[in-house]
C-alpha cells in the first residue's frame, strides 16, 4: 500500500512542477494534443502505458 502512495505522490509532485512552473507552456501543448487525431492520442497514450508497465517492471527486478 506503500508504494501505491509513493507512486501516487511522484505523479502529483510531477505533474504540480507542471502547472507550477510552465502554465502557459502547458497550454500550447494542449493545443498540440488536440490538433492530433485520435488515433495518433491513442497511440501516445498506449506507450505511456507501455513505458510505465516497463518501469515498474524493471524497479520490481532490480530490487528498488
């Protein structure tokens, strides 16, 4: 339940520093995101999920 927190925790930090330090950046990168069709979205989405699986499965092997 721990390391469900710590990630939790690391994605909020991550994502705060975001917002926190380049809001109107943020914004132009919306932009992007919705000028790209849907398939293209689908396709980043699905290799951000592919890389996190990868990740988490390389902290899980290597003892971290």
């Amino acid at each position: 339940m721990g390391t469900l927190f710590l990630g939790i925790g690391l994605v909020l930090i991550i994502e705060g520093l975001v917002f926190a330090l380049a809001p109107s950046r943020l914004e132009e990168v919306l932009e992007m995101l919705r000028q790209l069709p849907v398939e293209a979205r689908r396709l980043i989405g699905l290799g951000a999920v592919t890389l996190g699986l990868i990740f988490l499965w390389v902290a899980a092997n290597a003892g971290l």
